[in-house]
C-alpha cells in the first residue's frame, strides 16, 4: 500500500492517473457514441429490408392471385406470416410507415405496428411444440451473443382488391453494447494503462534526470554538469543549471582567494606586532597584548585554512576501511593516546584515500580533545558501511548536534575552550564525507559520550542505500 501511495504521489504516478482516466472516459464516451449510431443504422436497415419484403409480398400477390401468396405465406414460404387471429398491434412504427408510404408499393396503402414475436411463428403443423422445447435454448443462445429476440410486425394492406393483414418477421439485431463485453473492457483497461504508463514516464524522465542532477550539485559543486538534451524547456533548464554551478564555483573560487590573500598578508604586519611587542617594558600589557595577537593569528591560520579546504580532485578509490583505521589507532597509541579499534567488518568502501584519512583523523582528535578517549568500531551493511567513533565526554545538546558541523561553531556549555580547537575538526570531516557520497552525524549516546558516524558507500554499492 505504501509503494502505490508513493507511486500516485510522484509526478509520473498523477500524469498516469490523469492520462488513464482521460483516456478511457474518452474511450467510453466515444463507444457509446458508436454503439448508439450502429444501433440505429441497424435499425435503419431493419427497417429497409421489411420494407423491401411488404413490397415483394405485393408484387407477388399481383403475379399469383391473393389467394396463392397467403397459401405460400401459410405455409411459411417466405418471410411473411399469416397472423393468428388474436395477434393485436402495439406500437405504429413510424420509421417503417415512411418507408411503406414512399411509393414502393403503387395503390397499396400499408401500415405497419409493432406485435409481440410469437405472431411471426412459423405455422405448421407441431411447430409450436417443437418451438418451445427449442425455445429456451435459443433464446439463451441469442442473449449470449448480445442478441435479442426476432422483430415482428403486422402490416394492414389495403387495395382496391380489399385489405388484408400480414406478420412481416427480422431477424435478431445486437442489443448489448461493446462496453458490456468484459473481454472488451479488459482489453480497453490494459491498452488504455500501457499507453498511460508509458506516456507518463517519458513525461517525467527529463524532470527525473534533472533531479538527480540538482541532487549531485548539491552534494558537490564538481559534479558532472547537465547535459542539456532533451526538450528545449528541459534544455533551458539544464542549462541554467549549469550556469548556476559555473557562477557558485566561480564565486566561491574567488571569495577563497581572497580569504587566503588576507589571511596570508595579514600574517606580515602580525608577525612584527609580536617583535615590537618584545620591547613593552610593563610586563604584564605586555603578556595581555601578546595573547591578543595569538588569538588574532590563529584566526588567520584558521582563515586560511577554510580557504585552502577546497574539493579535492583526488579520485575515488577501493580502500581497505579496517586497515586505514587499525593505522590510525595504532599512530594514536604510540603517541600516548587513548584510542581503541573495537571491531572490524573486513570491508572495502569507495572513497578518496586521503581525504578518507584526515576525515578520520578529524574525527579521533576531536573526540580525544573533548572526551580524552575514543572507541572505534565498523559496521557493515547493505549498501554502505558505518564508522562508528566514541567518546566518553559531556555530550551535545541535542538541538546543536547539526549546528556543530558548522566552521567555527563550538559549544562553551558543554566543552571547554581551554582544551583549543578551532571549531573547524568536524565542519572539514562532514565535509570530506559529503564529496565521498557520505555522510556524518552526530548522536548522544545513552551511556554518555557521542557517537560519530560516518556512512560511507561499499564498494561496487551505491549511496542511494543511505
């Protein structure tokens, strides 16, 4: 149920269902139409050929004698009847009456009436019998077929000879509309839902193809550009899209160049500050004015390290996830630190080898800096495989475990600022994971502590498991 609700509230779900229930109100509209007038030229028809068989009748009687037409009509001869007695007339056909009435007949007068089908029973002797043993089958063969029962008129003929009454019988004419045909109505529905499925999805995989687009550039601004195929409405967008990513790369090229100009200027007159500072005799204006323009240059140094945090064009590789941690741990321990590699999942992952390393690293130091101590361990699972990083510190308030991602975005309630940092560790690693198809976030542990973890794409899986 939740596929077909998530089916009719795509875009290709509602072009289906509008194209499907268009196109067969259409169809049924048009049918009924058809049947309507197939019907009538039937009747039309119908009507012609009793025409045509009062005025063979006639002309027949004005060959032989009354007397022998009615004696071939009583025998069943022809398609004329000698009515029974108690036959009575129900409805004047008016259709038929004009036919009668156009000339056909010369100084005959005719007049035609509806009468009920048994009075075009063919009479001979034990007919009747034989006719409703047989009846029943008949009649259920004809409804079968969308047929129904045989037409019956009584003609009143009048001449100069005298008048006389005729049964003029047709033969059954199809009753049961098509659309009564569940044949033709499954048919119809399946024709009628290919073609709406097919239409719709090709509607919709430009618009498909321009999402996955929109996706990849927001998930790096060096992805692919657009191709700009397709409709010219599609193309136009495309292309603008394509603008949009050379305008941001080229904004944000510039901006960084600029930071990192400033940044790595600025360093000069700082750096003589600090030489002329050496000459302030009053000691302790002096200590204060030397911690000023240490945090002032670590601003710079952090400056320019945001500018120079650019996407890398490193390429994607197969690593080896539990080697490249096991080395890191190991390169923690010996430098007296406590990092522990917990667990392993044997499993290699796509990503940019260095950039994989300093993600990591940002991630153990930040963890050691706050918490003192980290446990590592990787999970592996359909699609990706999880690096699981603890500590045992303060934790996050749960409405900033986003926030902190941010550069320069640090948390004096919850964990010192004498301990360093430059709010930048973690900022650098979300977003190193991004432009490896990762992704990292930040969780309080029940136990205390927080858990980073870093999803990253197996190799040969892809990121959509995320």
């Amino acid at each position: 149920m939740t596929r077909l609700q998530s089916f009719f509230g795509s875009l290709t779900g509602r072009i289906f269902f509008l194209l499907l229930v268009g196109t067969g109100a259409a169809a049924v509209l048009s049918l009924s139409i058809a049947d309507l007038r197939q019907r009538a030229d039937i009747a039309a028809f119908q009507n012609e050929r009793t025409a045509d068989r009062v005025q063979a009748y006639v002309n027949l009687r004005q060959r032989i004698g009354a007397s022998e037409a009615r004696a071939l009509a009583a025998r069943g001869a022809t398609s004329v009847r000698v009515p029974p007695p108690e036959a009575i007339a129900l409805t004047p056909d008016q259709a038929l009456n004009r036919l009668l009435a156009d000339g056909r007949l010369g100084a005959v007068e005719a007049r035609a009436s509806r009468v009920s089908p048994e009075a075009c029973q063919r009479p001979e002797p034990g007919w009747p019998d034989r006719d409703s043993r047989a009846k029943a089958a008949v009649v259920s063969r004809a409804a079968s077929l969308g047929l129904g029962p045989p037409s019956c008129w009584l003609v009143d003929l009048g001449s100069a000879q005298g008048r006389e009454r005729i049964a003029v019988w047709a033969p059954p004419q199809a009753v049961r509309p098509r659309l009564l045909d569940p044949g033709f109505v499954l048919a119809l529905a399946l024709a009628a839902a290919l073609l709406s499925l097919v239409v719709a999805r090709t509607a919709t995989r430009p618009v498909r193809h321009m999402a996955a687009g929109a996706l990849a550039l927001g998930e790096s601004l060096d992805a692919p550009p657009m191709p700009e195929t397709g409709p010219v409405e599609v193309r136009r967008a495309a292309h603008a899209m394509n603008s949009l990513q050379s305008r941001l790369k080229a904004s944000i090229a510039a901006k960084s160049q600029i930071l990192a100009a400033v940044t790595h200027d600025i360093q000069t007159p700082m750096t003589r500050m600090r030489l002329r500072l050496e000459k302030v005799e009053d000691t302790e204006l002096r200590q204060r004015l030397l911690d000023d323009l240490a945090a002032m240059q670590a601003l710079a140094r952090e400056g320019l390290e945001i500018a120079r945090d650019t996407p890398s064009t490193e390429p994607l590789a197969v690593v080896a996830l539990d080697s490249l941690i096991k080395a890191l741990a190991d390169d923690e321990r010996d430098a007296g630190h406590d990092v522990v590699f917990l667990q392993g999942c044997d499993c290699d992952v796509q990503a940019r080898p260095q950039e994989l390393r300093r993600c990591l690293a940002n991630l153990i130091d930040n963890a050691l800096r706050y918490a003192g101590n980290a446990r590592i361990g990787t999970v592996e699972h359909a699609h990706h495989v999880e690096v699981q990083i603890d500590d045992s510190g303060p934790g996050i308030p749960e409405d900033q475990l986003v926030a902190v991602m941010e550069p320069f975005v640090r948390l004096e309630t919850s964990r010192s600022r004498d301990t360093g940092g430059s709010g930048l560790g973690l900022a650098i690693a979300a977003r190193l994971a991004r432009d490896m198809n990762g992704e990292l976030t930040l969780v309080n542990r029940p136990e205390g502590g927080v858990r980073a973890s870093l999803r990253l794409p197996r190799s040969g899986g892809s990121p959509a498991g995320f």
